[in-house]
C-alpha cells in the first residue's frame, strides 16, 4: 500500500514539505510552516550557465565576455547543474534528497529531528520483547504444551533410539490440535502484547528501555492501530508456519536482516509495508519545536545580548572626596 499523493513533511529535512506524486518526491520544497498550494508544485527550472568563448576557437571574437558576478561570492561553489535535469545535482530521483556535509559526504537522514535508531539497538529490544511474550506463553499456553508433550512421547523415544518410524502409529488428531492450539495463542498473545503499545505510544517494554520509537515516516504523531497492525502482520503471521520445516522463523530472519542493507532509512519489511520508520530517543530533536518554544542557545543569547535589555539610568559616580548618598 503506497501513500497517496500530497504534501508531506521531508523525513529527512522536517523544516520543508515535498510533493509525494506516490512513486517519489517531485518539484520544488517549501518551508514546513508554509501553506502549500492545493495541487502539485511547478517543475523546477535549471538555468544552464553559460561557458565564456575560448580565445583562439571560431566565434570566439564575437562572443560577449561573461558578466561579473553580483554580490559576494559563496567560499563553496555549487556544483553546476547538469543540462536537463529537473532536480539539482546529488538529488536522485524519486527519492528525499539528504543533507550534504561540508566534507562533501551525505549525511545521514533525521527523521521529525531525530537520528534513526541502530540495528543494535533494535535487536536488543526485539529480544526482550521475546522473553516478556514467552513469560506470557508459559502462564496461558503451559498446559497444552505439556499436553503435546505427552502425546508425542513415543514418537521422541522412537527417534532417539534410532528405531523405525513406520511401526509406530501415526500421531493422532489430538496432537496436530495441540500444537495448532498452541500456535495460534502464541500469535494472540504477541499480537496483543505489541500492537496496541506501538499503535498509541510507539514503544514496547522493549523499546521504552532502549529508548527508541517507531514513528510514522511522513509526520509526527501516535502510529495508529492500522498501520501498527499491518506492520505485524509483516513478522507476526509468519509464526504460525514454525511447524512447516522451520519456513516462519525463515521469512522472520529475512525480515529483520532486511534492515541491514536498506538504505537511506534502515527499514525493515515490515517497516516498508506500514510506512514507519524506527527513531533513537538519546539526542535532542534538531527542529519540531513550536514557533514560540525557544531553545537553549537562543535563551542564552537573549540574556546575553545588550539590546533586549531595559535601559536602565547611568549612575554618576561620586568623588572619592564626596559621600556617595551626595552624588
């Protein structure tokens, strides 16, 4: 499921909104406290700058010299933009540009201000998200394993002591019950552990002692009980195809693992099937303050800055010869 197209918020640069036409960001930004216009922006023009004659080419007599510059000139160029192009050079297409450093290198994306959270992070918290849905297996499903477990005593003896499996009676239908009743609470259990906690908070145990957050990747705001559904449905439903020669925990791996290679974002599938995106709490925010919420840094600077200042009256100093109540 693909977002419609509208104006969104830049998930890598919150202070501008893009046009998303539903495959990629197209036409020119605009601040994020700015109205936009109802419909999609104009394509971008590129001016393609003149190359000044060459003495001693054809035609180069006749060519005007190129004008001076106007105004100061910037100590970093731009790099001059390619002929053709509609979006500036560095930007690919269809995808939110990222913020180039002085070093000439790509920094990478902040989502709504903040860094994204590392995969470190995020397996840490995924594994005490497992341990806490365990301990809740144990108390509801404990029952039914230990009845599976009996009823499949034989068959485990039979395996160990390396007899033939095509005497033994086949298991019955009470087994393949068990174990089905045992999956699908596991699955409800977990569902009902993770969605609910990251459709209103972002967060699960796990991800609140780790401080990280899944957010949604087009603006700010509570994910909702949708989108969080449809992201576990992504590594949830595969659970109840455990019992199929390990096919489940397979398709889980290849979901997490994704994370690994995904590039601006560092999604996993289920992140791209939801549109979120997993946010680090450590670092403060680099923008999503409100108009009238000053930083730090300016608070500092008003204190210190002369001019805000109620003038106050000089006050004459007195002779040292004087009383200063006289002065």
């Amino acid at each position: 499921m693909s977002l419609a197209p509208g104006w969104y918020k830049d998930p890598v640069d919150p202070t501008i909104q893009r046009w998303w036409d539903g495959e990629g960001w197209v036409g020119d930004p605009v601040p994020a406290d700015q109205t936009p216009p109802d419909g999609p922006p104009p394509p971008s023009r590129v001016r393609i700058p003149q190359v000044p004659a060459i003495p001693g080419l054809p035609g180069a007599a006749d060519a005007p010299p190129p004008p001076p510059p106007s105004g100061p000139v910037p100590p970093h160029s731009p790099t001059p933009p390619r002929p053709g192009s509609e979006v500036p050079p560095g930007w690919p297409v269809g995808r939110p540009p990222h913020p180039p450093s002085r070093l000439g290198r790509q920094l990478p994306p902040r989502p709504h201000g903040h860094a994204l959270a590392t995969i470190g992070a995020r397996a840490v918290a995924r594994l005490i998200d497992i341990g806490i849905v365990a301990l809740l297996n144990l108390l509801v499903n404990g029952w039914f394993v230990v009845q599976y477990w009996q009823e499949t005593e034989q068959f485990r003896k039979a395996v160990q002591a390396g007899e033939d499996l095509s005497d033994l009676p086949p298991l019955g239908d009470q087994a393949g019950g068990l174990l089905l009743t045992i999956l699908v609470l596991a699955v409800a259990l977990w569902f009902a552990y993770e969605v609910p906690a990251v459709a209103n908070s972002g967060q699960t145990v796990g991800k609140r002692l780790l401080r990280i957050k899944v957010v949604r990747l087009e603006q700010a705001g509570p994910v909702g009980f949708g989108r969080s559904f449809r992201r576990w449905n992504a590594m949830g439903l595969p659970s109840l195809l455990w019992c199929c020669c390990g096919v489940g925990f397979i398709m889980q791996a290849s979901d997490f693992l994704f994370g690994l290679f995904d590039r601006p974002l560092q999604q996993t599938l289920h992140d791209k099937s939801a549109h979120t995106v997993v946010i680090s709490l450590e670092d403060q925010p680099t923008s999503g303050l409100a108009p009238d919420q000053p930083t730090a840094e300016s608070t500092q600077a008003q204190a210190a800055s002369p001019q805000d200042q109620p003038s106050q009256p000089e006050r004459k100093e007195a002779p040292d010869d004087q009383p200063a109540d006289q002065a």
